[in-house]
C-alpha cells in the first residue's frame, strides 16, 4: 500500500503560479516506485495526464502544458512537486498525484486547482 498526500492547490488568477505537493507513504528512490505521475480532472471531463516521470526521470507533458509545468522530485525530502506557471483559466481542474509502484496504481485525494481569468 502506498499513501499520497497532496497540497498546494487554491485559487490564482490567470499567468499567476502554484506548485503542489505529494508525498508519499513510500520511498521514491525504491526499486518498486516504478513512476510517477500529475493526472487532472476538469468539470465534465475525463481524467488526463499532465506530466509524468519514470523511476529514470525521463519526463514527459501533456502538449497543452509544456513549457508552462515542469514535474520534479526531491529524494531528500522524498516528494514530488508540479511547479505551474503562465496558468490559464483552462487549467482549472482537480489535480491528482499517482505513483506505479509494484504494478499497481495509487492516487492521492485530489487537490483543487481554480484559475480565474
């Protein structure tokens, strides 16, 4: 089992910036944390990828962010962060945190990010 905890949503107004937060329960630099991820969710939407990066840190971004979100990780600190900036009004989504960790999926509560234009 792995528990995420997530933060550092809230309300910004458009071309302002937020990073979150998730923490998880296990150890990022273990062999089983096979990756990780940002997926979101808008009103009336299905859930997408926003970024993820493997246990190699190979990267990879949903066209509609790069260059605007950057994913990183802290061993140290053991978390991993989604720095946004240039948000647009269109980012406004619930933002979940994922990790593959021995082939299975765990997500986070979720965390509100609103854009205002």
């Amino acid at each position: 089992q792995v528990q995420l905890v997530e933060s550092g949503g809230g309300l910004v107004q458009a071309g302002g910036s937020l990073r979150l937060s998730c923490a998880p329960s296990r150890s990022m630099l273990s062999a089983n944390t096979m990756a990780m991820g940002w997926y979101r969710r808008a009103p009336g939407k299905q859930r997408e990828l926003v970024a993820h990066i493997n246990s190699g840190g190979i990267t990879n971004y949903a066209d509609s962010v790069k260059g605007r979100f950057t994913i990183s990780r802290d061993h140290a600190k053991n978390t991993l962060y989604l720095q946004m900036n240039s948000l647009k009004p269109e980012d406004t989504a619930v933002y979940y945190c994922n990790v593959l960790y021995d082939w299975r999926d765990y997500w986070g509560q979720g965390t509100q990010v609103t854009v205002s234009s």
